[in-house]
C-alpha cells in the first residue's frame, strides 16, 4: 500500500511532467489554477517538490488548468496513469467502443 509520502512524491512528480508538457511556468499554472499571482510560482514549486500537499480542491483546479484528469495524478503506477491520459483524449464515441471492446458497459458492469 502506498504511504502518503509516496503518494506525494507521486503527485508531485505528475504534476512536474503534466506542466512540462503543456509548456506552462509555475507562475501562469498557479494563475490558471486560481491561485492568487503574487504567490503562483512559490506555490507550484513547493507542491512540485512535495513541500506541500494540494489539497482535493487545489488538485483538481491545477488538473483542470493542465487538461488531465484527476485521477492521473493519483494513479497507482505510471502505466496506469498513462492509460487514464490516453483514455481521455478519445472522443466520448472511442471512449464507448474501447469499453465495450474490452466488455465494460457504461455503467461499470463486466
């Protein structure tokens, strides 16, 4: 079982990469994110070293501003996580097929 530091230093690892990705500074991901711009970067910098933990409602505006979803960066391990980024960039049609070709229905049901 994880421990909370692990899961930190699992957040604070995803949240680096997805705000790489994205080419955003810690500044303008803080601004995004609705954190107040005079303390944006300091912020981001201290939750992306495991400083600070982001609460559920911080984690889920700076998943919002990155455009991941939430669950990625909580994910158990990084194949799952990549799974959840790949999943959500299919369009909801795909999203159905690809459950449906693996006998998951909408509804969560094997």
């Amino acid at each position: 079982m994880k421990t909370l530091s692990s899961q930190n230093d699992i957040f604070s690892r995803r949240l680096k990469d997805a705000r790489l990705r994205r080419g955003l500074s810690q500044k303008s991901l803080g601004i995004a994110a609705g954190i107040d711009e005079f303390v944006a970067s300091t912020r981001i910098n201290r939750y992306e070293k495991g400083i600070h933990e982001a609460n559920l409602t911080i984690a889920s505006r700076l998943a919002e501003a990155l455009n991941v979803p939430l669950a990625y960066f909580y994910a158990a391990d990084d194949n799952l996580a990549k799974m959840i980024l790949l999943f959500a960039e299919l369009s909801q049609k795909k999203q159905a097929a690809f459950l449906k070709s693996i006998d998951i229905d909408s509804e969560g049901g094997v």
